[in-house]
C-alpha cells in the first residue's frame, strides 16, 4: 500500500468522522528509504543474513500472531458486511438528497453515514490486514480490492451531504452545534461553518473528485519511474563483489566504512536519477501546478493555504518551523563538525552523513525482554497506560515475526469498536524494541480515543497522529540512556538520538522549506527546471549542513528522490510531531503537575477539538517557535554529550 495519505476533495462524508477510518495507518520503514518514507527515528538497515530460512505462519505459535478472528470469525462475516453495505446502505442515501434542511432526515442520515464507515473501516483493517499475512493470498487481495472499489463508491453517494449543508444559513448550522441530538457531530458542523467559503455546489465537488484520478497521475508517474524504469549501476565492494545499487540497499550503502565505496554508491543513486531529469522536473511541475489548481478553484490564497486547511492548521505554524530552524542552524553545524571529527575528514559530503559514528553494539534482544524494556520505559505514563500495553502485548494484538509472504515493516491500525492491531516484523534488535514502541504509541492512542470518543470524533489527524508514536520513541531512548551500561552504549543511544533530531527536524524542515519555495515560484508565474530545482536545493543544503560540508554537483538533483513532494505539505509534520512529542515528554518526565494527565486527555481527545488546540490543552503551543526551540536546545546538548565521551575515548 503507498506510504501517503489522501483525503478526497468532495468524496467523503463527515471530513472529521472518516479521515483516518478509511484507510490511513502508520506504516514504518527503514530511514533512508527515499530518506525518510515515515516519522520513525533510529532504524539501522539489517543485515541479510545468507540462507536465513523464513518461518511459514503455520510455524509461529498463536500467542505470537495476531488474532483477526476480533473482528471477523470468517471471511463469510465479512462478506455479509459488504452485501449489507452495497444492497442496503447505500442505496438508502437517495432518500435524502434536497432533504438535509428536514432536521429528523439529517439525524438520520448522520447516523446511517456512521454506521456504513464504521462498517467500512472494520473491514478495511481485516481484509488488508488479512493481505498482509500473506501477499501471495489471491482471496485476500480479491477482498482487499472490493472493499477499495465499495469505499470509493461510498464516497461518491455521499458527495451531495457537505455542499448541500453548507447552503444551509451560517446561524442554522451553528445552532446544530448546541443541539443535544446532534451533540456527537458539533465538530462537524463547526467545521463546515469554518469551510463555508471553500466549498463548491455539489456538481462541480463531484467534477473536483473526478479529476483527482487525472492529477494523481503525477505521483504515479514518480511511483512507476523510480521502481521499475530508473536503472542504477552495479559497484564493487571492497571485497570485489559486485553490488547492484537500489533504493532498498541506498542506506546501507552509504553506511560502509569504505569511503571510495560510498562515493561510488552515491554517484551511481544520483546518476540514475539524473538521466530521468527532465521528465522528473516536468512531472514535479506538474504535481505543483495542480496544487495550485485545486488551491485557486477552493478559493484558497495559495497552494500551503489550501493543504493545511484539510486540518485547520495556521499557516504561522508551517512559517514558525522554518523560520526558527533558519535561526538555528548552528546546532546542526557543529553535529556536522563533530562527524569530520570522528572520520577525521577535511570536509564532509553527502556520502558522509550516514557512516556511523559509533559501532553497533549488537545486542540480542528476544521479543519477551523487548516488551519488558517498553513497559519499564513506558512506567511514567502511569499504569493505566502500561495495563493497555501489557493487554495488547499479551492478547494477540501484535503479529510479531518475520513469515514468508508477509509484508515488509510495521504498522498500527484499528477499527472502532475493536481493540487495535500492530504488525511487526521483529528480528531480536534494539531497532525492533523501538519499533514495537512506536507503534504500540497509535495503538494506545487508538485505544483511548476510541473509548473515550463517540465514533464522529473518534479518529484524529494526521498532524497530532505521530505526536503519541513519537513520544513513546523519545521515553524508550531516554529509558536506554539513563540504564546504559558503559560509555560505549550511552553513546550509541545518544548518537541515535541527536541522527533522529537531524533528520526529523532538520531535514524534513529543508524538505518543507524546499517544497514552499518551489511552489512560490509558479504561484508568482516563474518557470520550474532542472537547473532551477537543483540550484534550490543545493542552496539550502548547504545552508543547513553548514560550512564543514561541501556538496558534489550530482547530489543537486537530491530534489528528484523524494516521494513526498507529491503529498501537498506533508513532510511538515514530522518536525512539528517530534517538536510536541519531545515538549510532552519534558513536561512529563519534569514532574510538571497534570502533565501526565493532560497528556492521556490529549490521547482520548480524537477529532474532538482542532489539533492544534488540542495540543495546547496538552501542555504544548505549535503556533509558538518555543517548542522547536526546546528541541534544538536539547539536540544541542546530546552532541556536547557525545562531545565529551567521545574526547574520553580518545576518539577525538
């Protein structure tokens, strides 16, 4: 399944309610995966081990796999849901076409809107989830595709209700919002009144939803490219093996110890990359170009105005990240002094930036210490958090082992009603013990806001959704550096640490400010090119990587790697996520009084407030630079602590 989130323009019913029900989890993926496919901190490529033999499911035990059965006993159950959803459901919202002014009708299409993406979301999480287990299952996959052709026709019946309401008189909707029958959906109808002016009648909504077929060819077109038509060169290692260069392996690659090998490895990625030049530009042009299309037909000022309105997020938020990390980059520089230090370099490049600092300290972790390790590094959330965790861990909630035909990384979702799911592919590492964390942080936060919310404001937005996953990251690092055993392991974790800050805040800040500069510069009717893109990202390369670094001609075309330029402003919430995740932690591992507390109410507040007010109610203000400014004050002090660790070992 594409690693991004799309949200129809028209297509779905109850914006709030639906927008994570219908097909958003939190994927994993190794960092450096077209540098960074997920807000997920310290991966470290894994070794393939030769003639390792892949367990089939039949070999796992039980307690081990997930139990699907929750929800579904059998596939026959799930097909009784679909017949119910196609015969029965959608064809009663005819019924109320040019009836939602009748206040009984509109109570009564919410709620049949509730019960059909309820239904759509429980067999969304069984039947991918099902896939998942084995993607060689024809049936699965069959399932998984109806079930994609139902949603879709789910959101096409349903197109009529937000334009329709939003004819409606701005008093008469807000006055819903202080009646007891409709006190499950006030969100909603806050949320219209604010969208009033953006929201066009219901014919040209269905042509805009149309049309997203037609634009979504961009980031299809990059898709189909970068896997199956960009050919990299084969390189030999310093053993004299010959090494084919992919996506998949980039990290790894850059990761050698053989400076010689590395530079090879780069210039072979970006070569490839550079022979699609022209057509990527062209291709990234367009993408932006439709951008500002659907940005200008909704009445937006421009294309960033336009994105972040999906989540009511104020553009000052977007502005104050990069503007603050522009006035704090010399943190960042002196990590990058630190890594010529270590290498003992004259200068540092790009294939420079990935070698670690500090050996591998190899531990061998089994699954039941690694959930130990989170529980006891989870214990300040108190116990009512952990009794959750300890519930999931011991109930079949995680799928936790590596099988053959079982899809790649790892994952949380949940259907509402139903306890939450996490997948796993664990391999007895310190990555996978911070993995399972992140994870099991979306699937509390699923818990709670599922049980504390009714199923309208039950789901929450992409820009709060990797707030908990990350916090749980940050505690579990903490954890590891506070109960280290010697030098050499604190400074692993710490050196772990401060890469995870450089390229959660730092660089997908770059990436962000990259992404708002290009689209200025054909909102203002300026041309974009090949020489034009690569002039805007090395400059901000070097900018940010500061003057320790040097940058090689044929890393300037580094823009065209990057999948989530095709996600209208995405990349924006991994900094903003780690920001407030690491503000949380502060204010909880300081003891501050109700940090703790605020803190499980932010978890259970799904879609119940705007997320940034949610946050502020958590104890942290993103429309204020104060938050970003913590973290880099404390990634500030992770390098002076490896600093000084490091000059203890001699090492510098």
């Amino acid at each position: 399944m594409q690693n991004k989130i799309a949200i129809p323009l028209a297509g779905a019913i109850i914006m709030m309610t639906i927008i994570i029900g219908l097909g958003i989890y939190y994927f994993y993926s190794d960092i450096g995966k077209k540098d960074m496919t997920k807000l997920t901190q310290t991966s470290q490529p894994k070794v393939e081990t030769k003639n390792k033999q892949i367990p089939t499911r039949d070999q796992i035990a039980e307690q081990h796999k997930w139990n699907l059965g929750d929800m579904y006993a059998t596939d026959a159950d799930w097909e009784k849901d679909f017949q119910k959803i196609e015969t029965e459901y959608l064809p009663k919202f005819s019924d109320y076409h040019d009836q939602l002014n009748n206040i009984q009708k509109l109570l009564a299409c919410l709620k049949l809107a509730d019960q059909t993406f309820m239904t759509l979301e429980k067999m969304n999480v069984y039947s991918s989830y099902k896939q998942t287990e084995d993607l060689s299952n024809a049936q699965a996959s069959e399932m998984n595709s109806r079930n994609s052709t139902l949603r879709s026709k789910a959101g096409a019946v349903t197109a009529f209700m937000d334009p329709e309401l939003i004819e409606l008189p701005t008093d008469y909707l807000q006055s819903l919002t202080k009646n007891p029958d409709f006190r499950n959906y006030w969100h909603y109808f806050d949320t219209l009144t604010k969208r009033k002016g953006h929201v066009l009648s219901g014919p040209q909504e269905e042509l805009l939803a149309k049309s997203q077929d037609l634009t979504g060819t961009f980031s299809n077109v990059f898709d189909k490219a970068t896997a199956a038509d960009i050919k990299f060169s084969t390189i030999k290692n310093s053993s004299g093996e010959d090494i084919q260069v992919s996506e998949a392996k980039y990290l790894s690659l850059l990761m050698d110890p053989d400076r010689n090998f590395r530079q090879r490895a780069a210039t072979s990625m970006m070569a490839g990359y550079d022979s699609f030049k022209n057509a990527l530009a062209e291709n990234l042009n367009g993408q932006i170009k439709s951008n500002i299309f659907y940005a200008q037909t909704k009445k937006y000022n421009n294309a960033l105005e336009a994105a972040l309105a999906t989540e009511f997020i104020p553009e000052t938020v977007y502005n104050n990240l990069i503007t603050t990390i522009d006035e704090n980059l010399s943190p960042l520089h002196k990590f990058i002094a630190l890594r010529k230090k270590v290498l003992k370099l004259d200068q540092i490049h790009g294939y420079d930036l990935y070698v670690p600092l500090v050996a591998d300290i190899n531990q061998d972790i089994p699954y039941e210490t690694g959930k130990k390790m989170i529980i006891d590094a989870l214990a300040i959330l108190g116990a009512d958090y952990t009794d959750i965790l300890k519930q999931g861990l011991e109930n079949r909630w995680v799928d936790v082992y590596e099988t053959k035909n079982k899809e790649s990384g790892a994952s949380a979702w949940s259907a509402y009603g139903y306890h939450p799911y996490v997948k796993m592919n664990y391999d007895n590492n310190i990555d996978d013990v911070s993995t399972l964390a992140h994870e099991l942080g979306h699937a509390v936060n699923f818990w709670y806001s599922q049980k504390e919310q009714p199923y309208p404001t039950s789901s929450y937005t992409v820009f709060n959704a990797e707030v908990a996953s990350t916090a749980n990251e940050l505690l579990m690092t903490r954890y590891l550096i506070n109960n280290a055993k010697n030098d050499e392991e604190k400074l692993f974790y710490l050196n772990q640490l401060a890469t995870t800050i450089y390229r959660t805040l730092y660089t997908q800040t770059m990436y962000s400010q990259f992404e708002k500069l290009i689209h200025n510069r054909v909102e203002n009717g300026e041309a974009l090119s090949v020489d034009s893109l690569n002039q805007i990202w090395s400059d901000l390369i070097v900018k940010y990587d500061g003057p320790n670094y040097v940058i090689d001609d044929f890393y300037k075309i580094g823009w065209a790697r990057i999948p989530h330029f095709y996600y209208n402003f995405y990349v924006y919430k991994y900094a903003t996520a780690i920001s407030a995740a690491n503000q949380l932690v502060k204010n909880i591992s300081d003891n501050q009084p109700g940090a703790r507390e605020k803190y499980i109410e932010f978890l259970s507040a799904g879609s119940s407030d705007y997320p940034v007010e949610l946050l502020k109610k958590a104890g942290v203000d993103m429309t204020t630079s104060e938050p970003i400014k913590n973290l880099i004050r404390d990634f500030d002090k992770i390098v002076d602590q490896m600093e000084i660790i490091l000059q203890k070992q001699g090492k510098i």
